[in-house]
C-alpha cells in the first residue's frame, strides 16, 4: 500500500508541473515545466506543505507513486490510450475548447466522451481526497476537471475548494447547447469559489446557474439549498513580469538579439507572432493582413519581416493538421509573390523555443501583433510587455483577448475585420518613439503591479477568508 503525504494545500491540474526527460542511456529525469502557473504556485505550496495532483504526459503507464522533484510532491494520475483520446483530445479539446471560443469551431458532441470526462474527473477527484490533509485547501484548475469540484465535496466536505477557469466561459446561449450543461454547472458548483478570467465570464456562469439550476444568486454569490455559498468572480492571469524582464536585460539574451537583426538581414522593423497552433489564435488572418500590406505597396520586405512562431499543438486532431497546411500554404505564397533572394516577407517556424529564446524575439521585435478571435487572457501579449523594459516596441492586440481589458493603451483591433486589422497594423509600423513609449509605459506599469505571484495570492486568499459552511466530521484517508 502506498502512503500518500497530507497536504495542507493540494494543487489539481490536468498535467503535472515537470515533463519527463529520457536520456541516451535509458535513465529517465524530470525538467520543470515552463509557465507561469509553476512559478506563481511553488512558493505557495512550499509555505504550507503543498501536493500537486496532475497527468505525467504518457498513456498506457502504471501509475506510479508519488515522487518529490525540487522539493516539490508530485502525484501522479495514469490516463490510458483511450482517455487520451476521448477524455483529452476528445471532450476536453473536441467539444469544450471550441464552445467555450465562441464555436470558431464547431464542437462535436459525443456520449462515450462524456463518459470518458466522468471517468478521469473522478479518478482525479479520489486521488485529490486522498492526499489532502484535513481541512485543507484543494485548488483544481481548468476546464479538462469541472467535475472534480462536486465529487471531491462528495468525498470531502471538510475541504476548502476553489477552481480557476483559463479559458473563456461562454454566454448562455453557445453554453446552452452542450448536452451536459447542467452536471458541469453542478460539478463547478462543489467549489467554495471560482475564478474566472473576466467579469463577463463570471457574471454568464452565475446567470446559467440561476436560470439553469434554479439557485438564488446576488451578485457573484450563489446560495446553495443547503445554505452553502459559493463565489464566483474575476481574477486576470498574469505572468512572473519581474523573472521575464531579468532575462530580457541578460547578456546571453542581449547577444541573441543581435543574432536575430543580423539573421533577417537587418530589417528596418520586425513584426512578431507567437502562438500555439490553435484556430481560436486568428495567425491566418494576421498574415494575411500583413501579405496585403505588401502586396499593396504600404510595406516593403526590403524594410520590414514578419517573424510568426506556431508552437505545435494536438497534432493528432484533424481540425489542427488542416489549419498547419493552410497556413503553410498562406506562407508560401506570400513568400512566393513577395519575397526576394534572401528576404522572405514571412519567417514561419513551427516549433517550440524555451524561454530565453522568446525574450530574445521579444527584444527584437518592434511590433507583437497578438489577434486570437477569443483568448481567456493570452499571456503572450504580457511576456512581450514584459521584456520591453526600455518603454518601447507596439503591441497590436485582439479586443477579444482578455488582455485587452488590461492593456488598453496596445492597438486594439477586430481579428474579424481585416481592413482594420491592415491599418492598425500600419498605425502601429509607424508609430514615432514617443507615441510608443507613452502607451508602453502604461501597459508595463500595469504587468509590473499585477503579475501572476499577485493572482495566486489574491485567489487563495480570497479563498481563505470565505466565510465557513463545511461539515468538519470527514476525516482524510491516509493510504491507497
């Protein structure tokens, strides 16, 4: 039988915070993963003896035991091929990610994926209740484990349990189409509070649940029938600003820099995009804003480069392989019309980079042009603030990123409408230093004040000092 340790703050995310490294020789190690999330969180947990429940990346594994990396308790969950398939690729990333992005896509609904997402939310949820000590604080995050809320209350209800929502909720009417409404509203609902990006997101949760479930509500308070209040309110995601500025003014990347003007040919200004391979990102239609501004004679490649960096994403999903090739696609035409020997009017890169390679770009970038059709918040748009620590640099950013609640002072544009999208791109190409430096001076005040250590510590919290209405008679079970 395995021993668990008791945490007094346990951590439930779909993946866990490390990835696996396999070396030549066979012998296997762990490496931290990027992301603010692990940053903002670690301190946290060190201080109250924390536990981060999560998936190790590999299907079909015996689960092993938990393990401590860098002095932090890692347990794992073990998913299988199928649950791969049906619970991830499937309902989480089939059906959740496209309904709550406004259906750029359309989602697809299918029962033995819901029953696939039951599945693995409960496995997560018994595994959450195993090791939290008693009374403890059990944040779950995103929308892969909505369910896990209720049934760890179920198990649990001495718990304290909040949940945080990274993406955007959708208004009532996209929701209302999901078959299983209702459980999910529920399962979120085991929650004492939950946190959403945006205040529109929290306000379409608390109305769904009203004209949904049938609960009293006031504001952001929603009353049980047992007299439980749960809260649902916004707390915008940030990033490590403070850890993403020291890298910017390292000398490796100052250096990395220089590497990249001279790479280009020394371009007068460079464009920059960087985004995982998703529809929701809107990547086609900013290049293709940008092939008609050349082709329109408004740029010239001799004078300008647009740098468009697409991570690699759910590569096995069909909707993604198709968006690859017809961005490709888009690429090599305007490279084809526009390009010359040596200065191609697009540098695309579908990879990933580690970090000191995207403050490097971010440095060098003179215009990051961020247009997703729906983001919950897009951190991305934040990172480049961040690394502009010498008040210069353009940020073109979507209105429908939540960033654009915060960054008000970036070139806010309609990813929809791409005349728009072509003059703000201009506005942004020749904005002079002091047009600049005014708005980034503004955005950088604001990721400075608010970063992501700041939103862990205002969701907990908020968090700790709701009031009580747990039954304190459950005790924790102390093995498996």
């Amino acid at each position: 039988m395995t021993r668990f340790p008791q945490a007094d703050l346990v951590i439930v995310a779909n993946r866990l915070p490390v990835d696996r490294v396999t070396h030549p020789d066979g012998e296997v190690s762990w490496r931290r993963s990027p992301g603010g999330l692990v940053s903002a969180l670690e301190p946290v947990m060190r201080a109250n003896d924390g536990a981060w429940i999560g998936w190790p990346g590999a299907a079909d594994e015996e689960e092993f035991a938990p393990f401590v990396e860098d002095g932090l308790s890692l347990i794992p969950v073990s998913l299988s091929s199928d649950e791969v398939e049906e619970f991830y690729e499937g309902f989480s990333n089939g059906t959740l990610w496209p309904l709550y992005h406004d259906v750029v896509a359309k989602p697809e609904f299918h029962r033995e994926w819901w029953d696939a997402y039951v599945r693995v939310n409960q496995r997560f949820a018994d595994k959450a209740a195993e090791v939290a000590a008693k009374s403890a604080t059990v944040w779950v995050q995103d929308y892969q484990l909505q369910l896990v809320p209720q049934m760890l209350r179920d198990q649990r209800p001495d718990l304290r349990i909040g949940f945080y929502l990274h993406i955007p909720f959708p208004p009532a009417e996209l929701f209302s189409q999901l078959p299983w409404r209702r459980q999910i509203l529920e399962g979120l609902l085991g929650a004492d509070l939950i946190g959403f990006q945006l205040p529109g997101a929290a306000a379409n949760f608390v109305r769904l649940v009203r004209s949904r479930v049938g609960h009293k509500t006031h504001r952001d308070t929603i009353y049980l029938p047992d007299g439980r209040p749960v809260k649902a309110t916004a707390f915008p995601i940030s990033i490590d600003t403070a850890g993403f500025e020291e890298l910017a003014r390292s000398e490796g990347v100052e250096k990395r820099v220089q590497e990249i003007h001279d790479a280009l040919g020394n371009p007068r200004k460079i464009f920059l995009g960087v985004d995982r391979l998703d529809y929701t990102k809107g990547i086609y239609s900013r290049l293709r804003a940008f092939g008609e501004l050349i082709r329109d004679g408004h740029i010239d490649v001799e004078d300008a480069v647009f740098i468009q960096v697409a991570t690699p994403s759910r590569e096995r999903v069909e909707q993604y392989r198709i968006l690859r090739d017809e961005i490709e696609r888009l690429v090599g035409r305007i490279n084809g019309d526009h390009g010359r020997i040596g200065r191609p009017a697009i540098s695309y890169m579908h990879s990933s980079y580690p970090r000191e390679e995207m403050a490097a770009l971010y440095r060098a970038a003179d215009v990051m042009v961020v247009t997703p059709f729906r983001d919950g918040m897009n951190l991305v748009a934040k990172e480049y603030v961040a690394c502009r620590y010498e008040d210069d640099g353009a940020l073109v950013l979507s209105e429908f990123a939540g960033a654009a609640k915060e960054l008000r002072q970036a070139w806010l544009v309609n990813p929809y409408d791409i005349d728009g999208m072509k003059a703000a791109l201009l506005e942004a190409y020749a904005a002079d230093d002091k047009e600049t430096g005014r708005r980034m001076r503004a955005m950088r005040k604001t990721v400075v004040q608010h970063d992501v250590a700041r939103w862990a510590a205002d969701f907990l919290q908020e968090l700790e000092t709701l009031p009580e209405h747990h039954d304190k008679s459950v005790r924790p079970s102390s093995t498996s």
